[in-house]
C-alpha cells in the first residue's frame, strides 16, 4: 500500500494474549503480523498466554510484555493503570449475566442470600486476576448476598463453568461470552430464568465508572424481556508510556488501516453473535478508558478519512 508507515530499524515485540486458543490471542496474532509486515529483517515478535486481568498489567509494569490486552474495558480504570496508555479498543459486545435453575425460588440475585450454602454457583475465582471473578463477587456483595455462605465450582474460562450449570451441577451460573453458542445450548438442557443484578449493584458499579447495559429479549433462549445488567464489553490494547513512538503509531495505523484482516476471521458469524464485533470503527476504537499512547493517537487522526486495506484473498 503506497505511503503506508514501516520501520526502519528491526523491532523486538512481547504481546500478552489469553491462554492461546480465544481472541485476545487472535488479535495480538493480527496486529504482530501486521506490525511485522512493516518491519524490516531481523524483528522478532512473541505472544505470551496471559489471562487478561491485573496479570496484564503486571507484566507491562514489570517489561515482560510490551503489549496486552485486557478485558472488559469497563474494568481497567480498577486495575491501577497508573500511566499506562492504550494502542486502542477491539470492539465485542458482551454482558455479565446471572442464569438460575428454574425451579429455584429467588426473583432478584438478592434473594441469593437467604438460600444459604446449598445453592452452588459457577464462575470464575475472585483470585486477585481474574475480572470475571472479581466482577461476580463485588456484584453479590453489592446484592447484600455474602460470598462466603454459598458453594462455588470455579474455573478461569467460561465454558466449564457453563456446562456445569447446563448439566445440573450447579444452580446458578454467572459469566460473560454470552454471544457464544455454549449459552444458546443451557435451555435444551435445563428450564432457566435470568436474575437482575439490581438497583444496588448497578449503582455500586456505576460509580466507578462500571456502566450498565441490556441484554434484550430473545438474544438468550428463555429470556423473554429486557434484562439490564453489567456491560462486559471490549478488549483494550495496553501498552507503557515509553512504547517507541514509531511503533505505537504503526500499531495504530495497523488497527485501523488492516481492520478487515481481522474482521474476516469472525465475518462467519452473525454480527450480534461475533465475539468480535464488525465491522470495526475507527471511531471507537480510539474511545478508550485510559489515554491513548500519544503517537497512536496521532495514527487515528491521519487515518480518519483513508482508505482501508482489502481483506485476505482467503476470506
């Protein structure tokens, strides 16, 4: 592509995925080969499974990764971000939603507390890391329901945790990826009812800068109206303040300019059950929740009315 950014030095990345199979994984996999494809010989560019919590943080603190990408974007401001920029956002569209046995008598995730510790819930773990558990746990508390007079079955991804609600071994399930077909399968295998967080939760999360958001009627099987509960969206690229600028804006011009690359990969999917969200805009992927790197900033604006790169000829 004529007068597109290149290196003019070789380049050394670290980027910080997930556990290597999902799509943090996939985006520092899309914008590492993009970013290498302007580089000259002798750069070398590495993905490290990360969990996609404080951890990521942490390994950008320590120079372990130069890039990571966390989620949801809500909770990043948590995480003590300090000066930490960002190259920008991935768009995916998901909530934090609380699914209970039909048969179960409690209406709101309040009534939780008094059903004591024979109700077994499934999520993640509340260890410090990762944000599923940490979200779960600060929501039920908020909810006046104490964590510790209920049962957990933990795990750090999404899927066991749904197939053990789906199966019966649990009553209550609270998790995200609610886009993903595992959530669509729960129904067939058991009568469910969705759970509000509640008015006390919502503005607990809120006033830490936690929006709300709605999963509407008919998007999860059995959930026959509206349902507000925690947003869940985003992955947002991390990187340090000292990122060379020449890098940070060649990422930048990547996320926009190469977007299709990336987007071609979940084009499969229906646009409101893609755990990436398409097409992407420019627009906001430059919303992030702690500042844009300065030179990725400038990338954005010198990209703002240009022409975007056709998708593989594989798509």
């Amino acid at each position: 592509m004529a007068d597109e950014p290149r290196l003019d030095h070789p380049v050394t990345l670290s980027f910080r995925g997930d556990w290597g199979q999902a799509n943090m994984h996939r985006i520092c996999g899309w914008l590492a080969q993009e970013i290498g494809d302007r580089s000259p010989r002798g750069s070398d560019f590495a993905i490290w499974s990360g969990r996609g919590g404080s951890d990521q943080v942490a390994a950008l603190r320590e120079g372990r990764a130069d890039i990571a990408v966390v989620t949801p974007a809500a909770a990043v401001p948590l995480l003590s971000p300090g000066d930490l920029t960002a190259l920008g956002v991935i768009g995916q569209r998901d909530r934090l939603v609380v699914a209970v046995d039909a048969d179960l008598p409690v209406a709101t995730v309040a009534d939780l507390a008094a059903a004591g510790g024979g109700v077994t819930v499934a999520t993640s773990p509340d260890d410090g890391v990762n944000l599923i558990g940490l979200a779960a746990h600060k929501a039920l508390r908020l909810a006046g329901v104490d964590p510790g007079r209920l049962s957990f079955r933990y795990d750090e991804r999404p899927f066991p945790a749904i197939g053990w609600f789906a199966d019966g071994e649990a009553d209550v399930l609270i998790h995200e990826a609610i886009m993903t077909p595992h959530w669509q399968r729960i129904a067939a295998k058991r009568p469910v009812r969705y759970l509000p967080w509640g008015d006390d939760v919502l503005a607990g999360f809120a006033a830490e800068g936690w929006p709300s958001a709605t999963v509407e009627a008919g998007y999860l099987p059995g959930l026959t109206e509206d349902l507000l509960t925690l947003d869940f969206s985003d992955f947002v690229l991390l990187c340090r303040p000292d990122l060379a600028d020449d890098v940070a804006y060649l990422a930048g011009w990547c996320m926009v300019k190469t977007r299709r690359a990336l987007e071609v990969q979940y084009a499969h999917l229906p646009q409101d059950h893609s755990p990436v969200t398409y097409p992407l805009v420019p627009a906001d992927m430059a919303r992030t929740p702690v500042m844009l790197h300065p030179a990725a900033a400038r990338a954005y604006a010198d990209t703002s009315d240009a022409p975007v790169a056709g998708a593989p000829i594989w798509s």
